[in-house]
C-alpha cells in the first residue's frame, strides 16, 4: 500500500491507496505546528495498517510556495556585463527581492559548448571573500551556453564550496531551457528554495522513518512523477508545483485510463489534459505570461473551451473537484468519477519514479542520430534506476528529437523521460505496454 500526503500550514492531509483502490479516504490533521501534524497523521496509519504501507510521497508544493524565500547571491557568467538596462535580465516580481547581490564573471560558451571567453577565475577569487562575508548562504551560478557546457559553472561552484562547503549551490545546467533568462529565473528560485526543502526533508525523513521505518519515502514533482526525498534539498524548484500534475495522474488511476483525456472541473474552471505511458503529459516549461518561465517539467493542462473536440474512440475522464457540485458542470459535461475522491492526493501516492534527459547533441546523419537517442533512452533508464526503480519495471515514456533553430546544423536536442516502480511495487501503475512517442 502507498500513502499520497499533501502538506499545508499546520495540516497534514492524506489517503492510502493499494494498487488503484482507496483503501483509506483523504484524512486531514490539524495542529499546533507542520511537524507535530506529520507525526500525528503518520502515526494513525501505522497503528492501522503496521507495515503494509510499503511507500509514501508527500506534496510539498503549497509549502513551498507559502514560505518566504530565502536571500540569493546571483552569479551570472557571461562574455561581458550587460551594456544597459534593457539587456539585464529582469526577474519576475515574487523572486527579484529574493537576491541580494548580482556578481558578474567573464566567460561562456556557445550552442556547440566552444568558449566565448575565458573564464576570469582569478578576479572572480580574488572578490569570493566578499561574497562569503554577506548574510546569504544560498548561491545561484548561471551562464550562457550552459546547456552545451556546464564547465564554467562548475568550476566556480568548486571554487565557493571549496571556501564554504556549507554555502547550498544551485546552477542552472541542472535545468534546460534554451533560453538564458529561464535558466537564471529556475536556478535562483531553486536557490532560495533549498533551505525550506531541506527543512521538509528533514521533517518527512524523521516522522518517516520513526512511524514507518521500512516505507520509502518520496516527493511529488510537477511532470506528475516522485523523486527520493534527498532529492528535495538539492531541487525544490521541480516540487513547487506538482499538485495540478497530481491531480491529472489520480483522476486517470482511478479511471483506469494510461493513455487518454482527463477534463478537470475545479471552482476555478475546466482544464483538459492527457495521459501517455501513466503519467500527464508534459512540457519542459511552465510559462507564466511575458515573464520568465520556470525550466521545470510539468504537466500540460489546457483551458477547456466550447469548441473542444470530442473523439468518442478515445478514453476520457470528467473530474468534479470542486468545493460545491450543486450546479451542473459547464459545457454540459458529466462527471465520470465519484466526486469525493481527492484527486490530487490519490495522484501522489500512485506517482512512479520519473527521470528525463534532456540535453544538446551534435550529429551528422540518421544513423548518428539514431545512435546519439538510443544513448540518451539508456541514460534515462539508467538514471530512473539509480533512482530506486526496479530496472524490470523502467520505461521509456517519451523520446524526442528536435532539430535547433537559428542556423545550427547538425546540433539537435534530445528529450526523453523514463519512468518505473520500485521493487516492492511491481505490480503498480504503469502498464507493460508503454507508449513511445518519437519524432
């Protein structure tokens, strides 16, 4: 059995499933403070069901998005400062107060990872003493080209922790986007929000494994996919918003449906989102108008409008998740779920382990292309594994190719997702036959 847990304030909410049956409804527990609510709801479901709960994810979004941020040094390294304010990278307004100082370095690389400019190491070591001094002890390392080569980066996060191994590095590497500002935006939010996740690791980690000592223990992402605990402290960022991917994955567990549409009807309105392989459908960004977008997998979930197309040859689910149901749903859709399901909830704990590639190649050729593809479907597998999952039950849910704009030939971008269960859940979510997309 495995335990969906959503945290909130000083609540702590969740339902037990076993397979794609409720066996214990969502329970919500109140209390003085987050952890005693944890500790308190964990401690329920072991005097009820001892050791059958073998596995619990927890949804930490809505704290994370409650929490201040916390101060953020900025570093940025690129060929040269830029020349006036109109080319400086501007933040959205919630992250922008966030860093307190921005520190530029010489260097880069291009789209093919040849450098632009050496990096200035040695000015850069010779201000570190001042950058250390300050308050702040969450760093944010950007640079241009960094989806190509990621050596400028580490190497000054080497050279800061190598003064403060204390100080919490996010580079933005670790996020793709082909665009520099989403990156910067990505790395810096997730740098402010590693001390508030490492703060709930720690707090899951213990209640954890005091009331359930066996269970494996997880985090909701936003592709509607878990990744182990640790992970938390280090990628908060792909944490922040999970609940919407959540909530596609349960209403499709419990319609049974891997591969279809799932209608989402919330006070809010009706969104439309579909399912490949067990899990949402997803996008490598979630844009947030002209703003910067945040490089963090997520699902993909569509305003739904009168002029939807209805394919009666293909599986779908109408969820009802709204407070009141005593008005009929718009577009005179008609639930297909029991109403007081959550959602949301029944999605964390039936999430397996997600791993995605998704990285710069160059090629010469089909038969390069194909080679440089089936390497990253390996990795993929390969990193999902080191994840925890089972390699018998590993899958390749999505592999593509895209070819890069701007006159670059012979450069592609290789995007690819595999997802699976642990070894004591191999009988759970995800089909045998998973579908591949390719293109």
């Amino acid at each position: 059995m495995r335990v969906g847990l959503r945290l909130e304030g000083t609540s702590c909410r969740t339902v037990v499933l076993d397979g794609r049956t409720i066996v214990s409804p969502a329970r919500e527990v109140h209390a003085s403070s987050l952890p005693e609510a944890l500790e308190s709801a964990l401690s329920a479901l072991r005097r009820e069901f001892g050791s059958g709960i073998t596995e619990i994810t927890a949804d930490v979004g809505r704290v994370l998005a409650e929490r201040k941020l916390a101060s953020v040094v900025a570093i940025r390294i690129s060929p040269r400062p830029p020349a006036d304010a109109f080319h400086d990278t501007v933040l959205p307004p919630l992250v922008e107060p966030a860093v307190t100082r921005t520190v530029h370095v010489a260097g880069g690389h291009d789209l093919r990872g040849r450098p632009l400019a050496p990096l200035n190491l040695q000015s850069f070591l010779a201000d570190l003493p001042g950058i250390l001094a300050g308050s702040a002890r969450n760093v944010a390392i950007t640079s241009v080209g960094s989806t190509a080569s990621k050596e400028h980066e580490t190497r000054i996060a080497d050279a800061i922790l190598s003064n403060d191994k204390d100080v919490r590095i996010s580079i933005s590497s670790d996020f793709y986007s082909s665009v520099f500002r989403d990156r910067d935006y990505t790395a810096i939010l997730n740098s402010a929000l590693m001390e508030t996740g490492e703060e709930l690791a720690a707090v899951l980690e213990e209640a954890g494994r005091r009331q359930f000592p066996a269970s494996l223990l997880s985090f909701g992402k936003n592709d509607g996919g878990r990744a182990p605990l640790s992970r938390l402290a280090m990628a908060p960022v792909h944490g922040l918003h999970a609940e919407p991917a959540m909530a596609i994955l349960g209403a499709a567990t419990l319609a049974g449906i891997p591969e279809g549409e799932v209608i989402l009807c919330t006070d809010g309105g009706v969104t439309v989102a579909h399912t490949r392989g067990g899990l949402p459908a997803a996008r490598s960004v979630i844009r947030q108008g002209f703003a910067a977008s945040l490089a963090s997998n997520a699902a993909i979930l569509e305003p739904y409008t009168v002029h939807h197309p209805v394919r009666g040859d293909f599986p779908s689910v109408v969820a009802d998740l709204r407070e009141r149901q005593d008005e009929a749903l718009p577009f005179e859709l008609v639930p297909t779920l029991p109403s007081s399901h959550d959602a949301a909830l029944v999605g964390s704990a039936a999430a397996p382990l997600t791993a995605w590639i998704d990285r710069l190649e160059t090629v010469s050729g089909r038969a390069d292309l194909q080679r440089v593809q089936n390497r990253a479907e390996e990795d993929a597998h390969s990193a999902a594994v080191q994840l925890g999952a089972s390699p018998g039950q590993t899958h390749i849910v999505e592999s593509n190719v895209y070819a890069m704009p701007y006159g670059n030939p012979g450069i592609v971008r290789i995007r690819v997702q595999a997802a699976g269960e642990t070894h004591a859940n191999e009988e759970h979510m995800l089909p045998t036959a998973v579908l591949r997309s390719t293109s």
